[in-house]
C-alpha cells in the first residue's frame, strides 16, 4: 500500500503541495522540511509493512477440549475460573485460546481429532474429568502435544496432571478418626469416573491403615445432581440411623446431603458430622462452616499450561504425572 501525500501532510500540518514539492525532488521546499517529510514517509511505510505482517500471520491456537459424557460432574464456577486461568496464561505464551465441548456419547470425536492436527493448532489441553479408557482410544491419532488432565489412562505418551484423590480421602477419614468418629460412611455419586474412583479407594485404604473392617453399607451412592442426591439422601436418612460421620464424595453430594438434613432438622455436627471433598459455596451449607478437603483446581490449570509449553518447545522424551495434593480446611460441621 501506498504512503500517500495527503496522509503525511496532515500529520505534519503542512500544505499537501509542499510534500508533493519534497517526495518529488523539486525546488520550493527547505532542506530541512523535506527531510522531516522523508523521515515521516519512511516511518508510515515501515508502519503499513508491519500491520500487513501481523494481518498475514495468525496466532496458532491451543486447544482446550473439554470432553464429558453429560454427566454434569464437571459444570460448575469452577471451570470458569479455571478457563480464564487457561486464557490467561495462552495468551502470555504468544497463542490464542480455541474452547471445544465435546460430548463423547453424541458428538465427532474424528472430527475433533481432525482438527486437533490442523497446521493452526500449536497443542492440545484435554480436560478428561468424565472420560473413560474407551474414550481416550478415539484420541490417540491427534499428532500435536497434548496434556491431560484430571485422568490417567495410564498413559506413558503424555503429560498427566491429576489431583491426588487417594490422600484427600484418607486425610478426611484419618481427622474423623482423630475427633473420635467411629462409624463413618462414605457418599458417593452415583457416576463411575477416575476421580470418585480414586476417592473412594482412598475410603477403602484408609479403613484399612486402621484396621477397621469395611461392609456395602458404608459406601453409599446418591446420584449425580443435587436435585437427586437431596431426594435420595432424604430417604437414606428416614430408613438408616445416623453414623459419627459422613464423608462426601464431590461438591454435588455435598449441597445435596446438607440440603436434605435441613429439610429434616437435623443439626450439624450435633447430631451427626460431615467432611466435604472439594469445597461448596457458603449461601448452600445453611448455617454450617463444612470441613472441607480443598482441591487446588486454578495451579493445577497453571501446570497444564507450563508443561504445555515445555513440550511444545521441547518436546520431552519422559512423561511426567503431577499429583496435586489437597488441605484439610476446618470449619464448624465436625464435632
């Protein structure tokens, strides 16, 4: 694209003949002026070349595919907060953000894949919370760097970030036992996903560190939304006489449980004490602090995208799995 007189006439102030008079070598105009109007020609054409570059060249983008099987265990605030840490941290890498939904039981995963391998693609984050192994088989043909997180897969040809699901638990059984809980009870969504699965061998493992005999009746499932664990929980509670404790397996069980102990006036912990997996929002617990295992879902964000990075540029031979560890949170539904 041309410079044109009238632009660097107006720039300057000065009469568009007198830098036609400069541009074209005639007399007329002082030296100095037509330095200062060559100057100002050569820095709007240096100007012009550098905006047409950056039209020209695109950022690449990471992938962020978020795959569920429309389980609703993973849709909640925190996966806002969670993208905007992705967001963030894309952004200060030099690449753009590109967000896929993808429901594995009705969407193309092929496609996905497909365009996972587009030259526009730099590298791929998968948030597998709700998928399973036979899942992950349709996503082996995406050829770009790619992190995992919240799955394993025992998978030795990528990055896994996942939250150390065993030691939360334990921890939550071990300070029930520590505050003279004896019968504790596990409640469990009623979904089968690498995380609960983890959380409740952890319950298991930790019955067994101390020696305390496990039967069926103390891992009990509840649903999947909070609408249906507080039905389920209500009828567990009018037919089953209360234990020391209850450990709970995610944020939806969770309000859901409290919600239905409300309903039927019974106090916390007075009456009967609860420790969280993963914390809830203050407006759902009534009049309760809970106890909560606090899972750090925004560093875990930051590790995905630094190993992301790493791989990207370095393209490691040895793959690491990072356990994020979890902290006990006190509040007032312990005894």
């Amino acid at each position: 694209m041309k410079v044109k007189a009238a632009d660097i006439a107006r720039e300057l102030q000065i009469s568009k003949a007198t830098v036609s008079l400069a541009l074209n070598g005639k007399p007329g105009v002082s030296e100095q002026t037509r330095q200062e109007i060559l100057a100002y020609k050569t820095h709007l054409e240096n100007k012009m070349a550098e905006t047409a570059s950056a039209i020209g060249k695109e950022k690449q983008v990471i992938k962020v595919i978020f795959m569920h099987r429309d389980l609703k265990v993973a849709y909640n605030s925190l996966w806002t907060e969670v993208l905007a840490v992705f967001d963030r941290e894309i952004k200060k890498m030099d690449y753009s953000l590109g967000v896929t939904y993808v429901n594995v039981l009705t969407d193309s995963v092929e496609a996905v894949v497909n365009d996972c391998n587009m030259s526009s693609v730099a590298g791929v984050i998968l948030c597998a919370t709700e998928m399973q192994k036979q899942d992950y088989e349709l996503l082996k043909n995406i050829q770009k760097p790619m992190i995992i997180t919240d799955n394993d897969f025992e998978d030795n040809f990528h990055h896994r970030v996942c939250i150390d699901n065993i030691s939360a638990v334990r921890l939550a059984v071990e300070y029930l036992l520590k505050r003279k809980c004896r019968k504790i009870v596990y409640l469990a969504n009623e979904t089968e996903i690498f995380n609960f699965l983890q959380r409740r061998e952890g319950f298991l493992s930790a019955l067994a560190a101390h020696n305390l005999t496990y039967n069926p009746d103390m891992m009990v499932p509840l649903g999947n939304t909070i609408e249906d664990v507080c039905e389920r929980m209500k009828r567990y509670l009018q037919k089953n006489p209360l234990p020391d404790a209850f450990v709970m397996e995610n944020y939806q069980v969770s309000i859901g449980v409290i919600k239905a102990m409300n309903s039927l006036g019974i106090s916390i912990p007075e009456d009967i004490s609860l420790i969280g997996v993963d914390e809830v929002p203050d407006y759902a617990t009534y009049d309760s602090k809970l106890t909560v295992i606090k899972i750090d879902h925004i560093n875990r964000a930051h590790m995905a995208t630094f190993l992301l990075q790493k791989e990207i540029t370095e393209n490691i031979p040895v793959k690491f799995k990072l356990m994020s560890d979890c902290r006990l949170i006190e509040g007032n539904s312990v005894k």
